[in-house]
C-alpha cells in the first residue's frame, strides 16, 4: 500500500498548492492608490504641499517601509490641472486601467465633484482631500465617498462661533468653493444662534487682479451697518487682503476677517496684528505625536514648517493607510463599510468618519495675528481650539 500512498499524497498537495495559490499572490500584490492634484494652474502651490504630506504621511505609518501587512504600497501621482473633464478621466484611468485599489483626490472642488459618479460606477473608495464644497459630502455625495478635508459648512461654523452680531460682507471667488463657503457662511451663523447680519455678498472671477470695484460695494454696504462691521474674505490661491486693506476699511470701521490661507500668504499679514480669523491647521497650534513628528521632518527636510495642505495630505495617508489595514482586498464595498465610522489619527489628532455622509469630523482653531513675530512663520497664535461639539454640522446627503 506504501507505494499508493505517496502518489496520493503528492496530489493532494498539489490540490492544495492550487487553491492557495490565488491567495498566497494576492498577499504578495502590490496594493496600488491613485493620488489626483491640480498641480498645473491656480491651485498648483495647494496641490503639492497636498502631495509631499501624503508621501510622508506613508512614510510615517509604515515606518519608512512603504508596505501594509507586507504588501507594497504604490502611489500613482496624476495631475488634473484642476479641470473636471480631466479629473474624471484620470480617476477613471486610475480605477479602470491601474487597478488601483483607492483613490485620493483632487484640489481643485469643481474637478471632486466631477470625480464622484466615477467612484460610484467603478465601486470603487475616493477620499477627497482637499476640495471643501459642501456638495461633496452633501447632495452629490454616494457611497463610495469620503473626505477628510474639512467642509464649507465646517469652516463656516468656525468663523460663526467667533461673530456673535453685528454685520457681515462677504467677498469670494465666483465657482463652486466661493459660492458654497458663502452659502455656509450664512448657515452657519444662524445655526451658532449668531445675531450678525449679512449685509452683502460680492463674487469676482477666480482670476481678478483689481479689487477696487468690488471692495467698494462692500464698503458702501457695510459702513452705515450695525458693528462690528466684518468683511470676512473667502478666497483660494493669492488672497486679495493686501489690496483691500490699501483701500483704509477702517475709514468706515469695518475690520478684515480672512479664513486662514497657506503660509506664504500668510507671512505677508504682519501689519495687520491683531486681526482675528479660524483655519483648518497651524503647524504650531496641534499638540501630539504625529504633528511632532511631520514639523519637524518637514522642517528639517524643507527648511519651513508645514502648511495647512500638507497636513491635509498626511491625514489622507492615514485613513488610506486604516483603510487599506481594514480591507486590503481591494473590494470597495467592504472597503466602505469598514470606514463608515472608522477613526484614524493625524497632525491634528484623531479624526473619525460621520457614518452618515463620511465627512471627517475635526477640531478647527481660531486664530490672532501675532505683534511679535520671532521668525519669518512665527504668524499666528491660538486664541482657542474649537471642538467639533461646537460645531453643529448638518446632514446634507440623499442616503
């Protein structure tokens, strides 16, 4: 009999070999994630600082590995140029022919809500990071979706809990972020029981260079209003703060409010000390492991601390990286049912996905120009960190 049991042996193994097979590859496979940013036009600066706190918030999670339960993680960088035909086409691209297992994406809010029924048709996870629309997450929003970027109405509910009455001027860009941040804006001051006003609301062209004409509308709108007279200033790439602070608002007690803007712009507020306004992230604002560690890489490596975007990209990698943990098997179904609450760490501590429209729920903060500026982007000091408690975001999707 001996001589029988051998080859019956060496084909049950066989068998076996066979059926595990599949799964043994798949272990082995590379587990592949598209990243779209408008790095060609308006948005450029956004996108790449969106794109380095990506790459090094891989970095930081797997400890310089670059691979998840011994599984290689490969980025696929794709430029949209901030064009929503383009957006569409590449995350189709990615989904379709690179066979990425999810999905990051884009800068440019326009070109994210071109890129939603995309992730829909293909069943496959899109984080979006860092469009902010409201729509995104609201009436446009699907499954699929999820995004750690804060919303419209999450800035909006900040800036709200700072104004507690007098009248308010909006300036803003004329596309789909300006037109939603005001929209929120003005939701968001009923929502914190805020007695201010909006008096006005000015939309110019994503490419305006003269502000002349539309500041003056502001002004003219605002300055016989109840105070405090704010004209609060909703604006992506070159903020136009400078050129309306020459036009001397306080002529008619009205003081500027801008939304917190990248770095560079930033450090160009000094004579304007004092001035209040909320953002997303200040590199020196969050105390914990993770920040620690991306200001000080980042600052090392890049000779200036990190920016709102690039805290943004990190927190991106790192619900990739929960995600791609939780589900590594490329199915976006399951993948999106394990995130549907799911909570991953970032530079601004922990952040977790609403199970009703996946929007990463966070902490904002609200912010003082400072006087004494010990370096070039010594900008800012904490008023206070707002907590998401405070900030009564609504339910917009048609689930």
């Amino acid at each position: 009999m001996n001589h029988l049991i051998k080859p019956l042996a060496v084909a049950i193994v066989a068998a076996f070999a066979a059926t595990a097979a599949p799964s043994v590859l798949a272990q082995g496979k590379d587990l592949k994630v598209a990243l779209i940013a408008g790095k060609t036009g308006a948005l450029e600066a956004y996108a790449k600082e969106t794109e380095t706190g990506f790459m090094m918030g891989l970095e930081y999670l797997t400890g310089g590995k670059m691979e998840i339960n011994g599984r290689k993680i490969k980025v696929i960088v794709k430029d949209d140029q901030s064009k929503p035909d383009l957006g569409r086409t590449l995350l189709a691209e990615a989904y379709g022919d690179d066979k990425v297992d999810i999905a990051v994406g884009t800068t440019s809010s326009g070109s994210a809500l071109a890129m939603l029924p995309v992730a829909k048709e293909y069943r496959k996870v899109l984080i979006v990071e860092p469009a902010v629309a409201d729509a995104i997450t609201g009436d446009k929003w699907n499954k699929y979706i999820f995004r750690t970027a804060r919303s419209s109405m999450q800035d909006a509910l900040a800036a709200a809990s700072t104004l507690k009455s007098g009248s308010v001027g909006f300036l803003a860009q004329d596309y789909a972020f300006g037109r939603d941040a005001i929209k929120a804006g003005k939701e968001a001051l009923a929502a914190t029981g805020s007695k201010a006003k909006v008096v006005h609301e000015e939309y110019a062209p994503m490419t305006t260079t003269d502000f002349t004409a539309s500041t003056q509308r502001l002004f003219d709108a605002l300055k016989d209003k109840p105070q405090p007279r704010v004209l609060a200033i909703v604006w992506a790439g070159p903020n136009p703060m400078n050129k309306i602070a020459d036009m001397q608002p306080q002529r008619y007690g009205i003081a500027l409010a801008p939304g917190g803007n990248i770095l560079p712009v930033m450090k160009t507020w000094k004579s304007y000390a004092g001035t209040e306004g909320t953002i997303y992230y200040y590199y020196a604002f969050p105390k914990n492991k993770m920040n620690d560690w991306l200001v000080a890489e980042h600052t090392k490596r890049f000779k200036a601390p990190p920016d709102m975007f690039t805290a943004g990209g990190m927190a991106a990698a790192s619900a990739v990286y929960t995600a791609l943990s939780k589900a590594p098997n490329g199915n976006g179904d399951q993948m999106a049912a394990a995130m549907e609450g799911m909570s991953f760490e970032t530079p601004k501590g922990t952040m977790s996905f609403r199970k009703e429209d996946h929007q990463a729920i966070q902490p904002m903060y609200h912010f003082r120009i400072k006087k004494d500026q010990k370096n070039e982007w010594d900008l800012l000091e904490l008023v206070r960190e707002i907590p998401a408690s405070e900030m009564p975001l609504p339910v917009r999707n048609k689930r």
